[in-house]
C-alpha cells in the first residue's frame, strides 16, 4: 500500500512517481481546512532552516561560496553547502564552475528559484511590520 506521499488520489492531486517526491497535478481539490499539498511541501521547503534565507541572498545575482556565507550570517560553510545541494536539487539554484587556478564556484538562482522573491519580498515586510 502506498504512503499518503505516494498516492495516486486524483482529488487530492498528487502524482507518484516524480522527481525528489514532488507533486505535480493541474488543480488540488481540498476538504474545508484541509492544508494543500503542494503549499505544504513548498513551505517545508522554503522554512526549512537557512533555506530561505540563502534563496534571499541569491536574489540580485550570481555569488560566489565564501560571499554567500558573509550574506546568511550565522549559518556554517558545511550546512551552507547541504542547504545549496538540497536546493540544487529543488530546482532552485544552480551550480557554475569557472575552471583555473583557484576553480570559482558561484550559485545563481533558477527561474523557478527567481519565481520565489516576490513571495520572499511580502514574508519580509510581513516580518519587519510584526517583528520588529
């Protein structure tokens, strides 16, 4: 029997079998106060610790790994590195390598990780208005 992650309920509108265990459907049919499926996975996601904050950080452009770290303070090189991996993975971000003499190595936000800042943008003045 599947899990509830693997089902194939129409109504709920989840699709086994994709990518990382994410869902894809054309509409999502929910229960009253039911928590959709897909907000749920974007929210974990997103909330998951430092990861919001690195895609933030991402938003004007190109940066390289040690000017990353400077822009999410507090968070370590080795979980800065597992943070972009997993958003790497998400589709999120993506990975350049200049070749030579150091090899540099800067991150970039994807489409689909640029399609997250306006959403980012509301969180933050959300957070200036009720927590400062």
């Amino acid at each position: 029997m599947p899990s509830p992650r693997q089902s194939n309920d129409p109504a709920r509108g989840r699709v086994a079998g994709s990518p990382l265990g994410r869902r894809t459907a054309v509409a999502v049919a929910e229960r009253p106060g039911e928590v959709c499926p897909h907000f749920h996975t974007a929210i974990e996601l997103v909330g998951k610790r430092w990861s919001g904050a690195i895609v933030w950080a991402l938003g004007d452009g190109p940066v390289r790994f040690g000017e990353l770290s400077r822009r999410v303070p507090g968070v370590s090189d080795r979980l800065l590195s597992r943070r972009l991996r997993e958003l790497e993975d998400w589709g999120l971000v993506e990975r350049s390598v200049e070749e030579g003499a150091p090899v540099r190595v800067s991150y970039a936000l994807t489409e689909k990780g640029a399609d997250l800042q306006p959403t980012l943008q509301r969180l933050r003045e959300w957070a200036i208005r009720w927590h400062t």
